[in-house]
C-alpha cells in the first residue's frame, strides 16, 4: 500500500472538504519515463488501429495537433492495468470510501497556440449515474502552469449539486456551465499549478476548467482516471442518447 491508514484519513477528511486534493510527486521519474514510452508506443502502434471516436485531433488532417484519447484502458493492456489495479485504484478506493468501478482512461493534449480552453463543467453532468459517486484523476506528464493550460478548481463547488450545462463547442468537452462564473466560483477559485508526475483528483461534482495553451512551443501533457462507486448505476438510456447526439453532432462538424 502507497498510503498509510493516517495518510489515507487526513487525504480523505481533504478531499471531502475541498472537492479536490493534491499528491505531489505521485509519480517517480522512472515511473512517469516507463508511462510516458507507453503512451509513446500507444499512439504509434494502437492508435492507427483505432475508431475515430477514440481518437480527437484539434485539426484532423494534422497528427501533430493530436489533442485526447479516450477509453485507452479498453484498448491496451498496459493502460488496463495502469487504471484497474494499483495506486492509481488504491487512491480512488481511499478518496471514495469504498470499493471502486474503474471507467475510462484518457490522454489529454493542449498543442501549443492552439490547445482550446477546457470549458467549466462538473463531471457527474456527463456520468449520469446514481447515487453520485465518482472521482476523476488529473496526472501531469509535464510542467502545466497559467501559460500552457493548467486546471483550476472551485473549492468547495463540489457540495453545492449539479449545476445546469449547454452544449458547448469544444471538441472532448461538449458540455460547459451556463451561469459561470459565479461569485462563489470567482471567490473560491483555485489555480492547479502541477509538475511533472503530480496527481490530481476531484470530485464527480468539483466545477473545474482550464484556460488555452498560449505558449509558443510548450505542450500540455496528462492523462485522466475515472473511478465510480461500485454501487453508482448508469442511466444507460440517458446515456446512449446523449453518446448518438454527440457522435451525430461531431460528425455533422466534421470533427471525426
Ligand atoms: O485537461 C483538462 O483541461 C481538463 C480535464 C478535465 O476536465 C477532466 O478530466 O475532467
């Protein structure tokens, strides 16, 4: 076990408090090199392989503006194993208080000029699931701060329910807030500067976003973890509907 019961106490008493906590040094330096060479080898060898709706580029015909991967623990065996068993599991179960189902894992870019902002939006909003337990994990594979893209959280946010969203145009985000931001959200904002190999987790109802990437040649690098509550059931017809909305919208744009 990575975390003594104090330590697995004091992060939860954090997290239930705050909606988000952070581990810094998550990752060693050999850990994040084995992680990073994976990803390396994923999208040389697995992506190709793949359907488009796994696959989000911020210019299609262009593979250097790649911008996310999605459900890449369905699709590798290395990712499977990465979110189903482990540290990254062993820190959903503490934050969650109980046994955890893993969702999806995914690999998020922001290119350099073009990395779009990451629209406000709490997670559950996209989950449907009840009750509303999950978490999602944010691990920095490189330096992230104001300049390249970094996540900011609404403190608290996490208590306060699910806020009403709208369709948005961002491709990987297509749901944002619609009355953001409030006061509360101005007053309790939080800037997630991360460095390499540091872990971030809120809660299924933290509200959260993230600016653009303006730097002239940096990238933004993470991979995000999804966990829910083993007891949380999906609303499987809310579900499906809202995944052929998307699908036919995206395609209707000409983005997959
Ligand atoms: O990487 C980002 O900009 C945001 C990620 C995010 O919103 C999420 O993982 O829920």
């Amino acid at each position: 076990m990575k975390y003594s019961p104090d330590e697995a106490k004091s992060l939860k008493t954090d997290y239930d408090r705050d909606g988000f906590v952070a581990l810094r040094g998550f990752l060693s330096l050999v850990e994040l090199q084995t992680l990073k060479d994976n990803l390396e080898r994923y999208i040389a060898e697995v992506v190709p392989t793949l359907p488009k709706e796994d696959v989000f580029y911020e210019d299609k015909a262009d593979a250097s503006t790649l911008k996310q991967l999605i459900r890449m623990s369905q699709n590798d065996a290395f990712f499977a194993e990465m979110q189903n068993q482990g540290v990254f599991r062993e820190v959903a179960e503490i934050l969650l208080g109980r046994e955890v189902a893993p969702q999806n894992l995914q690999f998020f870019n922001k290119p350099a000029k073009i990395g779009a902002p990451t629209p406000p939006h709490q997670d559950g909003y996209y989950w449907m699931i009840t009750p509303m337990e999950g978490c999602t994990m944010w691990l920095a594979l490189e330096d992230v701060d104001e300049e390249n893209g970094c996540v900011r959280y609404a403190r608290g946010s996490h208590s306060e329910g699910v806020r009403e969203h709208g369709w948005t145009n961002t491709l990987g985000f297509s749901q944002g807030l619609r009355d953001f931001p409030t006061e509360s959200d101005q007053a309790n904002e939080v800037v997630m500067r991360a460095q390499a190999g540091d872990l971030l987790v809120h809660d299924a109802m933290t509200v959260h976003w993230a600016d653009g990437n303006s730097s002239e040649n940096r990238s933004r690098r993470a991979m995000g973890l999804v966990y829910y509550s083993d007891r949380a059931e999906t609303d499987e017809v809310a579900r499906d509907a809202y995944k052929k909305k998307l699908h036919d919208s995206l395609q209707a744009a000409g983005k997959i």
